[in-house]
C-alpha cells in the first residue's frame, strides 16, 4: 500500500506516468476544496488510470488538452452513470495544472464563419457596452430580442437591414405578445427600439422604425404584494435544524429575507467584510443600481449569523459570507441559491404556501411595517427603492385604512 506524504489518498500501487508527480499537491487542492477523504480517494484513482493511459498513449504534460479527457473517457467506458462525477474530476485536474503552470494555457480555437447576423449583433453588443455603458444584465435583456428579431425576418439569408419595414417590427411584436408574459413582452418592445435606434444612427435605415414599435399593455401597480403571512413565516424559520450547517446556514439567510427584506442577488453577494460588528451594521450592495447601503443589523440577524460564522461555515479562503455546505466549497453563486433554500424550508413545513420564492419575505416585512405605523417613506428606505411609485403598491395591503375611503354602492344604504 503505497500513500501520499499528506495521507490523502490510498493507492494498491505507486501511481505511473507523466501526472504522478502532480497527485499529491492535486490531493491537496481537492482537500482545500472541502472534498472530504473518500472523494479525494476516488478521484486520485481516477488520475492514476489517466495518467497510466497517457503513459501507454505516449501523451506527455506538453501535449495534454482537453480532447484527451474527452479520448480517454470514451475508450475507457466512463461515460455512463456510475461515472457522471469523472467528467467534473477531470475538469479540476485541468484547472489545477494550469493555475499552477504545468500545463499551458490552450490556444484560441480556430476562428469559425460567423453569420451576417452574428456580425450584425457583435457590433450592436458593443455599441451598448462602450456607447451607451449599459450594464451586463441589459446586454443579457436587449441582445437576444435583436437577434431573433433579425433571424425570423432574414434567416440564413443576406441580411439587408434597409428593406426592414414597419410591418416587419408590428409583426414581430405581436408574436413576442402573444407568447410572452406582459412584463416579458414590455422587455420586447425596449429592446427592439433600442436597437431600432441603432440602425438609425449607423444609417442601415432612413426610416424611423422605431416609433413603429407598438405598446404592450403593461399596467404597473395593479397587483397587490405577495407576501408571506406571520404564521407561515414562524414555521419556516422553525423549520431550520440549527444543529446542523445547512440549517445553521440557511437560518441565518432566511432572517436576512425577513428582518431586513434582503434580495436573494444581495444575499449572495454579502463578504465577511459587508458586517461592521463593532458598528453592528450591515454593507449591502443593491442587486438594483448597485448602489452601496449601511443598514442596521438586528440582534437576532447578528446572531444567527455569527452562529453559523463560528460554528457551520466551512473553512475557505473564499470571502463570501455563505458558502457551499458541499464540495467545492465556494459561494452559492447566483440568486436562484437562494430561492432554492426558501423553496426547501417551505416544503419542510408542509403547509401550501400560496407564493414561493424570496421575495414573498420582503413583501412580508414591508406589510408588517406598515401595520406597525411605519410611513412608506420609511419602508422605501429600508427597502431601499428607488421611487416612491414602487413603495406605494405596499398602500394596497392596509385594508383597515382603505375601508373608509370606498364609497358606497349606488341603491344601496351605508
């Protein structure tokens, strides 16, 4: 039985070929991944057949790329199932040997043909990226409606932006309406005129097609906030098993949702250097604007989260405040982390929540303030909106308050 210096990783034999002298510093970063021991095991002996494979193929660390994995997991028959975990192990491996420079980085693929739309889109892109300074998030909004714009009026064809007619922009609104929410199909109309405006002004059209753009009804206001209830919101809270770091975890991120009505973005990217504990204030960075805001931290926030500080968080060198309870252990990424945690202590409870999702929880803080006495100033502040419009919606909820102002029924006696 042959082991690693760090006793990482049990081998029935000492490892052959060109990745043996990487194993043990590769058993290592898997260790400070949060990769516990049996893990480790399995994919260390995964890299000694691969590095036997390439000894008996004659692949030296020179020549090593990805369409090698890709050759030595079909030939070996770890494409199935029982060994979905080879490819992500791999993946590491090649991480891992280019970070630390034993394996160079690839070169750039081969330029590929691109379409008249795709050159047509790139130079929109960067338009709204260095004319305009648009955010990655509008990109993401705008780019795809332009481009499917372009491919349902040209398709593979030439791409003759003069003969683009107002029937073309009503039409295709239209079937954007029809098949998309009236938020989404809103979105649509934006996008298009934005990047109807833009062939204006390179002069690929005279016309102003622009103004050709119909409106989609998208009354704003009219709904009524969704908010969890106070009995619903005890229970999912209850529902966390703080002995344990997932629950330890998610306690404390289920708080920062009720007490200070955090969006699921803003969670995700707080740091062990967003909490000011001596100030006992919180730095949040608005998902919306991006603006920098101090906000108070409660007591019971301040616990919970310095619980799962002390007693749950895994040990990482990465400086986001929640983290992964499985390896790799890094942050939880992107917002919809977070709806998945609610959605989890909502099903913990059994109880048929009508709403699901985060923001049902800073909908629920909002209406509670509001029943406290609080004015919608004040919960536009801690809500941190950017117009009083958006805070009005929460007026609707005060139904004792509106009671007096409905008017009678005509014929009928009040």
């Amino acid at each position: 039985m042959e082991q690693s210096e760090v006793k990482l990783w049990p081998l029935l034999h000492r490892p052959q070929g060109p990745l043996a002298p990487h194993i043990d510093a590769f058993a290592v970063c898997l260790s400070e991944q949060g990769f516990k021991r049996h893990s480790i095991s399995q994919q260390i002996r995964l890299i000694a057949k691969l590095s036997r494979w390439m000894k008996t193929q004659a692949v030296g660390m020179d020549l090593l790329a990805d369409e090698h994995f890709d050759r030595f997991r079909r030939l070996t028959g770890s494409r199935n199932s029982a060994h979905a975990g080879d490819r992500l192990c791999l993946s590491r491996l090649m991480t891992f040997l280019r970070q630390t420079g034993v394996v160079r980085q690839q070169a750039a693929t081969p330029a590929v043909d691109v379409t008249p739309i795709q050159i047509v889109i790139a130079a929109y892109r960067q338009h709204l990226r260095q004319a305009q300074a648009l955010s990655p998030a509008t990109l993401r909004q705008y780019i795809p409606f332009a481009e499917q714009f372009l491919a349902e009026r040209f398709a593979s064809g030439a791409v003759e932006l003069s003969e683009l007619r107002a029937a073309d922009v009503v039409g295709f609104i239209t079937r954007q309406a029809a098949r998309l929410g009236q938020a989404r199909a809103k979105c649509s109309t934006i996008a298009l005129r934005s990047f109807l405006r833009y062939l204006r002004l390179r002069g690929d059209v005279t016309l102003d097609l622009a103004a050709a753009v119909p409106t989609v009804p998208n009354w704003s206001m009219t709904g009524v906030a969704r908010a969890i209830s106070a009995e619903d919101l005890r229970a999912v809270l209850q529902s966390c098993q703080r002995d344990t770091a997932a629950g330890c975890r998610d306690y404390a991120i289920l708080l920062l949702l009720a007490r200070l009505g955090l969006r699921a973005g803003e969670i995700v990217a707080l740091t062990l250097e967003s909490i000011d504990w001596e100030l006992g204030s919180l730095t949040v960075i608005g998902s919306k604007g991006g603006k920098n805001t101090q906000l108070p931290l409660p007591a019971d926030v301040g616990e919970a989260t310095s619980s799962y500080l002390l007693r749950a968080r895994p040990r990482s060198r990465d400086r986001t405040l929640f983290l992964r309870t499985n390896a790799p252990i890094r942050g939880l990424g992107s917002p919809t982390s977070i709806g998945s945690i609610v959605g989890a202590a909502i099903a913990r409870t059994g109880l048929q929540i009508r709403h699901g999702g985060a923001h049902q929880f800073r909908h629920a803080l909002a209406c509670e303030m509001l029943r406290q006495g609080a004015s919608l100033t004040e919960i536009g502040s801690l809500l941190r909106h950017q117009h009083v419009k958006t805070t009005s919606i929460y007026a609707k909820v005060d139904f004792a308050a509106l009671r007096p102002l409905a008017l009678p029924w005509p014929g009928v006696q009040s």
